[in-house]
C-alpha cells in the first residue's frame, strides 16, 4: 500500500517533531516516571489527540491511516506517550463520535479531541481482564443520577485523565446486555485513584487502580442506552487495537534503528559488527517483519476508513504486530550484545515498553479467539 503525498506529509511531519522534542528526553521520563506534560500539548496542537475526529467536534479531520502513522512516529520515540494518545484517540474518542448524543459531542468529545482535556477508559477490573461480560462495577439508578460503585484496574491515564469512560453493570441478570457506558469527570466525588502501578516500562504513562465509591453523576452522562456498553466498548476496541499494532511497529523501528546504527559504528574482529553476515540477516529479518506488520495495520486501517468490516484484520495486524515487536526488540538487544541489557542504549527501555503491547487492548490469544471466529462465519 503508498501513501498519499498528505498521509507522507503527516508522517514526516510527526517524525521531525518526534526526533527533535521527544527523543532527547525519553530515557530522562523513563527514569523518573514523568508525565511530560508540555509535550502533550504540542501535540494536542498538532492534532494528535482527536486524529480521525471532524474538524467541527475540535478534530484533526484525519483518518485511522494517518492515526497509525501519526501512532508509529510517537511510539518510535517513547512507547508510554504514545500509549496515552492511543486511548485518547481510541476507544475515547471513536466510541464518543459513534454513540454521543450532540450534546455530549459538546460538552466532551470537543475538548478531548482538541487536547484541552485527556480522557481514560475504565473497563478492565482487578478480577475481570479478557471476560469483559464479567465485570462488577455497577450503576445505580437513583432519580436523575447514577451511582457508581467498584473498582478498575490497569486504567492509562486515570491519575492525569480529565475524563473516564466507565463500563458499569446496570442489570445483574442480563450478562453483557447488563453492561452501560458512563462519563465521568476524575474530579467527581467517589473517583479515586487508589493506587498507581509500579510497571516493567511505559514509567512516562501512569497506570491506575481507580475506585469508585458512592460516585454520583447525572443520568446525562449516560453513553446511549442501558444495556448498549458492552457493544460500544467492542466498537472502541477494534480502533484501539490498529493503534496498539501502530505503536509495536513504532518501538520495534526504534529498536532496529538503534541496532542499525550500532552495528555500523561498533567493530568486531577488525571490521565493523554489520559486516558480519550473521548481523547483516539478523538486522535484515527484523526489517522484514516491521514492515510486514505496518502493511497490515495499513491494511486494516484502510478497511475501517472506507467503512468496511476490520475486526479480523485489526486483531491480526494486533497480534502480529506485537509479538513481532518483542522479537525484533529482542534481536536489537542482541546486536548491541552486553551494552543492550544496560540503561545507556535505548534498546534495553524499548524492549521493557514494547511487552505491555501483547497485553492490553486483548491479549494475544484474544486475538487469535476473534480471528478464529472470523474465520468459521
């Protein structure tokens, strides 16, 4: 697949800003857990925060092509940044343009996509990770108020988010058809953030257990219909995971990148490591691989713009895309030999934040469960 001269011209654009203000100061955030937030409103400005959403709504007016793009050059200078413009983009900002009311639109989807205010999604719980229909999170209703009441786990951005989109049981006795979706602002009595993940990588992301007790919010909050929030979460996971695969092939580039530029300068036996042909199809698989991977997020970002069904392809892309990652980054820490398990190449903090990529947005073997579903309607 080629880009148009506008989706080359988005890529080029991010990659510079990325190669000038992000990487100089990845491995600093990495170290101290910093939130950058001064970088995050540039790249609010630049569009980041609300890629595929109309301009009218505060929007890049952009589509999930340029998404992964735009999601590929962040992750390629650090992996938690681009993790929280991910969620921001999707499943927030997507489920908001596909299930909120106008007012909604209004009052949250305008400031998310413009980057005035960041969003979380509250779906995963300290016993419910891959059986979503299982949650516990309830809401209550109470007159013109709903009353939240449980606890999520591994939510990106709840310490900084503004705004959460929170998946609630509001019927015990109708399963997944049980499950509502709710906004609610983090300022809200009864949100708190109860406890901040000590994690392998991503240290420039905040990862959060969040309790809500007794957190009351107007039934106006509400996403569409009781019953519907299992349905719109499974919309916003599908764009979710073409960024996720984005972000692998990011961090995967980075990492090659790295190896690449090692393997010229660092000589072995008289000559440089990339003269050896064991280096030379080491660095050229991992090549392969990463670009294999970006075709078919290309691929399955273009189906989703063009309105067509992606679930398969996306949880392949996904899937692939991922497990791809960890091996090339395993491969770059392999080339730099003993100097890629230490803090002072990039190598060794690429490998620790690419491995969450297996992980969320549906494990690997989620992904391979809807792919196998695909295949046998």
């Amino acid at each position: 697949m080629l880009l148009s001269q506008e989706h080359q011209m988005i890529r080029d654009a991010l990659r510079t800003f990325v190669r000038e203000t992000i990487v100089p100061q990845a491995a600093a955030w990495d170290r101290d857990g910093t939130f950058p937030h001064d970088v995050h409103r540039q790249l609010a400005g630049l569009g980041a925060y609300g890629v595929a959403v109309p301009e009218a709504y505060g929007g890049a007016g952009l589509d999930y092509l340029a998404l992964a793009l735009i999601l590929e050059e962040i992750a390629a200078g650090d992996g938690g940044t681009s993790t929280v413009i991910s969620v921001n983009n999707c499943p927030v900002c997507s489920m908001l343009m596909a299930f909120a009311s106008e007012a909604q639109k209004q009052q949250w989807l305008v400031p998310l996509a413009r980057g005035d205010k960041l969003g979380a999604f509250c779906l995963t719980e300290p016993h419910v990770g891959s059986d979503a229909a299982a949650l516990r999170t309830t809401a209550t209703r109470d007159g013109e108020h709903y009353v939240l009441n449980g606890v999520k786990q591994f939510i990106t951005s709840g310490q900084h988010g503004d705004v959460a989109i929170v998946m609630a049981v509001t019927d015990k006795s109708a399963g997944k058809r049980g499950i509502s979706a709710f906004l609610v602002p983090t300022d809200t009595p009864g949100y708190t953030v109860a406890r901040l993940e000590e994690k392998l990588g991503q240290h420039s992301s905040d990862t959060a257990q969040i309790l809500f007790e007794n957190c009351r919010i107007p039934a106006a909050n509400r996403l569409g219909d009781e019953g519907e929030g299992y349905r719109m979460a499974l919309s916003g996971l599908e764009g979710g995971r073409i960024g996720i695969a984005s972000q692998a092939i990011g961090m995967a580039r980075a990492a090659l990148e790295a190896a690449l530029a090692y393997a010229k300068e660092r000589e072995s036996f008289g000559q440089p490591l990339f003269q050896h042909q064991a280096v030379q199809f080491r660095l050229a698989d991992m090549a392969t691989q990463i670009e294999v991977a970006r075709q078919m997020v290309w691929h399955a970002a273009a189906l989703k713009d063009a309105g067509l069904p992606c679930l398969k392809e996306a949880a392949m892309a996904k899937l692939f895309a991922s497990e791809m990652a960890e091996r090339v980054c395993s491969d770059a820490i392999q080339v730099h030999g003993g100097y890629g398990y230490v803090s002072d190449f990039p190598v060794e903090r690429i490998y620790r934040d690419v491995r969450v990529c297996q992980i969320y947005e549906g494990t690997s073997d989620i992904q391979k469960i809807l792919i196998a579903r695909a295949l046998a309607q």
